[in-house]
C-alpha cells in the first residue's frame, strides 16, 4: 500500500440548495465529526454553491473544524464536470484519509469519478460507519440482501457515499471556532449545459419522508388496497419495498431502502415484508415498527417492536374492521 | 453514429444463500440486468432513427453470452463479451477499467449507455467510473434522450425535479429502469442473432493491466457477512387474528400513535 500515512483527516462533502444545505447533508456533518472524533483527528467539509452567505459560519457552529468554501455563480446547480473539479483539486492538496458523500443524485453521481480519479475505493450506500483506530481503516456497513457486509478499502482516501435519514440531523452544536479557507475555483469550459429544469408534481401521499405513519407492503402484502385504507384511516401514506414498486404495483416514489427513500415516522407498519438489508437501511429509524409476516424467522422481526405471524392482508382486514367500529 | 451500451448478466431471481448471505448463481435462471434492457432499446430506438452501429460490451462468466445474444435479437449488430478468470471478484473500479478498456479498443464510440444500476450489487457506479477512464462526460439518471447532430439532448429523472441537458458527443448516459419498453425478439430475430459476431476477449486481448483488476486488483473488499443485529425487542402478538388486531391497536393506542 502506498504512502497512507501522508492521509489525515474527515472530509465530507455539503452543496446549497435554496438558502439552505441539501436535505440530509447535516446528518452527514454529525456523522463526519463522530468518525473524526474516533480516529482523534480534524473535520472539514468542503461547502459549494452560490452566494453561500453564513452557511459556512453554521457548518463551524456544527462542529467542522476547517470548512472550504467555494462560492460561483458556476456552481449554482450542480454539475459533473465542475463539482468533479473543486472536489478533486481540494483532495490533492488536503489529502483526507476518509471522504463522504451522501447517496443522492448528486453524490451518486459524482463520488464514483473522484474515487476514479484517485484511483481508490468507493462504497455505495453505507448504512453505518465505524472506525479501527489502530489501523484507522474505516469499516463501510453496507446491506448486501438478507446480511449485512462490511466493506474495507485498502486506499487512500476511503470514500463512500452514505445513506443519511431524512430526521436524522443530530447537530453537536458545540461552536468550535474553526477556519474557512475560500477555495477559487479554475474553471474550463464543460461539454454539458442545463436546457431547462421542472419540478415534480409531488402529492402529499408521495411526500413520505414527512409522514408521521407509514403503512409499507412487500411481496406477501396480497391486498394492497386494504394498505392503502389503513394508511388513509390513520392519516398516513403508504410505503413500498423495491420489489413491489418494480412490479409496478405502486409507482416508484413510494420506494423505500437503499435505492428509495430513507424514513422516519413515528409509526411505522411493515406488512409482508420480510426485511432484507435493502430495505431495512430506508426504514430501521423509525419510532414504532410493527412486523406483520408469514415467516416467524423473518429478518424483519429483529427490529421490529410489535410482531404479528400472520398473513398480513387479514391481519390488516380485521385492524380496519375494528377502527370502523 | 457508433453506440456502445455496457450490459450485466444476473440472476433472473434473487436467491440468498440462508448461512453465508451470498447471492446463489448456480442453477438459478440468469437474464439481462433489467434497466440495462432499456439501454438497448434506447439504442435500437435511436438506430431506427439515425445511421448508427450498435456494439454491445460485457464483462461475465462465458454463459453471459445468452445476455448478450438476447441483446443482439433486441437488434444490436455485435457484441463482445469479456471473459476471464483474472477479472473474477472484480470491484466498480476494476470492472470501469475493464470495459473501458475495452471499449478503447473498439475505438469508435460516440455514445455509450449503461443501465442505472444493476439488480444484484446496484451501487450505480460503474457508468461514471468509465465515463471518467475515457475521460469523457456523463449524464445519469436518464429517462428520455434525442440525438441533435452531434449532441444529445436528455432529460434526467431527479429527487424533485426533471432536468433537461445538452450534452456533446462522446458522451456516457445511463438509463432508468422504465423509460421505454424494451421491445421482445421474434424468433426470427433470435435466429438472425446467432449470426451476428460475437467476439470473446481475455484481458491479454485488451491488454489491461493484471494488478489493476480481479479480486487482487480492486481497492475495496468485501469483508465478512453478518446478519443485523437484533436491534429491537420485538414483542410477539399471539392468537386469533381479532386478538392480534385488538393486541396491536392497545398497544399503539397506550402509546399514543394512533
């Protein structure tokens, strides 16, 4: 292995949106400053965008101790071409050990060329993160099925994109006094320009990050409209694991895991799913979990706080008849 | 106009080995990676449309040529399959480097498309690591493209928003699951496969080198497999299914959830 002694250091990776950070990109601030604090060494967090105005005096606020900005016009929307620039150009000269991305659109589209370019590892849609502070190897906890993996890279620096809750900005406000250091970019001109932008139609009953219930089905959910009442009965939207939206039994924004959206209600009620890593990633935050499922040795149970082996459709029948009444 | 669209065999179904966690292959039915047969439907699409010669790549195990011959029935012209045991255990950064490799040595390339993700890893990195091995730009996420002369105009399906791009050509896009309806091969289709070429290459044949690929070559391993700890007390309802209704409910309603 060459050289990994000359890598110090956590770098997490922040972009604006509107006046604020991309949802979920504080989660990973926290995360960033635990990791940090296990292997004794500094945060810092790279801050692009447009007019950034205090943000990089918050990301100090919330425990960063050297924040890089860079503040462009350019770098209003996120693009591949620059982003790629500013991340890579800052990582030859800071050479952090550790470096994260959230799994979003825009860091699934950008972390695997910067670990390209430094021609080190990158893992996708980590759900956890620990540390070995004798070998400070990063261990990348990722949902591999119905297991879990654990993924080391034996580069430098470690990257790996990180699947952060929606609720999950867990702030040490701790008001560290740490530098911003004013990054100008040099930028070329990119082969790839922005025609037009449209926002999604977004109905309420896909809005479900912000629902406080959520009625989930999986494959042994026979009636998902009985689901759909429930969820309606208890003002909450419904929720689906990949295997049901990929039938297209429900559309895709009702997704929830590893490659849908990560949750958090206070009640959440899993109806015939059995609980692969996939999905689990997206939804083991939530308050309450109850587990409606055929197979009593079903992963799901494990997490759940109320389990029921039973067929789920008649399950939920029998819940809704005594709601009616 | 050359189109390259990168393509994975994988299970037809996702079958886990209950004790060690890992995928079975073995006697398990193997198809194209489902967003990657939208990559080659947007390509014999744009075919229909525009003078274009479509290969198709894919690194696998030599029974990863029914993958490729069912994308040569979809109406690909030819494909390559690349086959070797040093390529075995590869990562996203060892497989980016093969394919892009190999497409270097078809040499004419002006649009290259790969499915989002794959069903049986989808990390969704393999499209942009060879974007950036060919040094050239990327547009992901894609669910609807037109080819303007010697750009691509193409539509990028985001978390709250569609996103319109041009982008120059060589270009690398990769494809949602679901924007075009991969069309089905006749049989005829399926005979006329079977007389396209198929090319098989070893690593020696792209000339890639051995310490950058296979299990030895890639930076990340996969460390062991364990299942998730039992990280709740899970309180086990028990009865008639009107017990367990009216159990739940009790205990949903003691605890002010509904």
């Amino acid at each position: 292995m060459k050289n990994i002694d000359k890598y110090r250091g956590v770098l997490v990776f922040i972009k604006k949106e509107q006046d604020t950070f991309v949802k979920n990109n504080l989660g990973l601030i926290s995360l960033g400053r635990v990791i940090a604090d296990e292997l004794e060494t500094k945060l810092s967090a790279i801050l692009a965008g447009d007019s950034l105005g205090d943000l990089p005096d918050k990301l100090r606020s919330y425990g960063v101790d050297i924040v890089y900005t860079v503040d462009n016009p350019m770098l209003k929307r996120y693009s591949t071409f620059y982003y790629q620039k500013i991340v890579c150009d800052l990582l030859k000269e800071s050479n952090p050990e550790i470096v994260l991305f959230c799994s979003d659109d825009v860091g699934m589209d950008l972390a695997p060329r910067v670990a390209c370019e430094f021609q080190t590892g990158l893992s996708a849609h980590c759900m956890e993160l620990k540390t070995d502070k004798k070998s400070r190897q990063l261990l990348q906890i990722c949902p591999y099925f119905d297991h879990m993996a654990t993924i080391l890279t034996n580069t430098r620096p470690q990257i790996a994109t990180i699947q952060v809750g929606a609720k999950k900005d867990l702030i040490r406000k701790d008001n560290r006094k740490g530098k911003i250091i004013d990054v100008v970019p040099d930028f070329e001109n990119q082969n790839v320009k922005i025609l037009s932008v449209h926002k999604k139609e977004i109905s309420d009953q896909e809005k479900i990050e912000e629902a406080d219930v959520i009625v989930a089905v999986g494959r042994g959910m026979k009636n998902i409209q009985l689901a759909e009442e429930l969820a309606t009965t208890l003002s909450g939207v419904i929720g689906a694991t990949q295997a049901v939206t990929d039938a297209d039994l429900l559309s895709e924004s009702h997704m929830i895991g590893q490659t849908g959206k990560v949750v958090q209600p206070k009640l959440y009620i899993a109806c015939g799913i059995s609980g692969a890593g996939q999905h689990i990633v997206g939804m083991q935050d939530s308050g309450t979990i109850v587990a409606i499922n055929t197979d009593e040795n079903a992963p799901i149970f494990k997490i759940a706080d109320y389990g029921i082996v039973g067929d789920a459709s008649k399950v939920i029948s029998e819940i809704l008849k005594i709601l009616k009444n | 106009m050359d189109i390259v669209v990168c393509i994975k065999q994988v299970p037809e179904e996702i079958v886990i080995n209950k004790k060690t966690g890992t995928l079975i292959r073995d006697n398990v039915r193997a198809t194209i990676n489902p967003c990657d047969k939208n990559a080659i439907e947007l390509a014999v699409s744009l075919k229909e449309r525009h003078n274009a010669k479509i290969t198709l790549v894919s690194m696998g195990p030599s029974d990863a040529e029914k993958a490729l011959t069912y994308g040569l029935a979809m109406g690909a012209d030819q494909a390559v399959l690349l086959c070797d045991k040093a390529f075995a255990g590869s990562d996203t950064l060892a497989t980016a480097l093969v394919l892009s490799t190999a497409i270097k040595k078809i040499k004419h390339f002006d649009l290259i498309l790969c499915g989002k993700e794959t069903i049986d890893s989808g990390t969704q990195q393999v499209g942009p690591q060879i974007a950036h091995y060919l040094k050239i730009s990327q547009v992901t996420s894609v669910i609807d493209l037109s080819v303007k002369g010697k750009k691509i105009h193409a539509t990028r399906e985001l978390r709250d928003e569609f996103e319109t791009l041009e982008a120059k050509l060589p270009v690398l896009v990769t494809v949602n699951k679901g924007m075009n309806k991969p069309r089905l091969p006749t049989y005829l289709d399926i005979y006329e496969a079977s007389n396209k070429d198929l090319f098989i290459w070893s690593a020696k044949d792209i000339k890639v080198n051995k310490d950058q690929i296979g299990l030895n070559g890639s930076p990340t391993k996969i460390g062991n497999l364990f299942q998730p700890e039992k990280k709740r007390r899970c309180i086990m309802l028990k009865g008639s299914t009107s017990d367990v209704a009216n159990s739940l409910l009790d205990h949903l309603r003691s605890k002010e959830l509904i």
